[in-house]
C-alpha cells in the first residue's frame, strides 16, 4: 500500500465506521418505532429549487408591477389627451403603446412560469418525502439518520 492509499483509508475509515455504529443503533430500536426516512438528495434538490423558483417569481410580479407604473406614467407624460401631436411624435405614439403593455407583460408571464416551477418543485418534494416514508414504514426498515 503507497502512502496515498493509507492516506485515504486514514480519512475514510472514520466515517465508515460512524455509519455502521449508526446503523448499529437504528437496528437496536425496539420494533414498532418507526422514524421518517432521511430527505433524498434529490428532494432537497428539489425544496430548494422550489423556494428559490417562488423569490423569483416574487420579484418578477414586483417589476411587472413597477414597469407597468412607470410606462403608465411615462405615457400619460408624453402623450396627453390635450396635447396637438406632431407627425414624430403621431408615428412613436403605437410603438411606445406597444413597448407599454409588453414589457410589464413578459414580466408577469416569467413570474408566472417561475411560480409553477416553484410550486412543482416543492410537489416533488413533498410526494417523494411522503413515498419515502410510506416505503420505510411498509418494510419496517427504521431509517438511519
């Protein structure tokens, strides 16, 4: 065995050895008790991504809201209903009206996307928590966290 080896099995015999004394004491418990499964790392995956997905959608409905004010706001400036409009002015009036409704628009539809995913993602986690534990208790397997 070269040093590198023994370095390894140096680092690694620690945590297998606390693994098996872990299982070693979830075995010992008396039948009949049953602890829930430890999260997959794939469900926690999933959790995080679902809060995250939420903050985002949080702040896309936060820019909607704010870009729509504003173009409403700038709009109202430029153009009002008092004013006589130039042939400039008469030929940026639709695209300006345009740029009004789609940017708060593409907004909304991102937070809205964002939010499905969010909830989706913390769907998965809970149904896959809630077969994890379903299986483990159907087995009688006590978990081993």
């Amino acid at each position: 065995m070269t040093g590198f080896h023994k370095s390894i099995v140096r680092l690694t015999l620690p945590l297998f050895t606390q693994s098996i004394q872990k299982l070693r004491v979830a075995l010992r418990r008396p039948t009949g008790t049953w602890v829930p499964a430890p999260p997959r790392a794939g469900l926690v995956f999933a959790h995080r991504l679902g809060w995250s997905a939420l903050a985002v959608a949080l702040g896309l409905a936060i820019a909607g809201y704010a870009s729509q004010t504003f173009w409403s706001a700038l709009f109202a400036g430029l153009y009002s209903h008092n004013q006589a409009l130039s042939a400039d002015a008469q030929a940026l009036k639709p695209l300006t009206n345009i740029t009004m409704y789609s940017i708060p628009t593409l907004f909304y539809a991102g937070g809205f996307g964002a939010f499905g995913v969010g909830v989706a993602g913390l769907l998965v986690h809970d149904v896959g928590q809630w077969v994890d534990n379903w299986r483990a208790q159907r087995r009688g397997f006590p978990s081993c966290d």
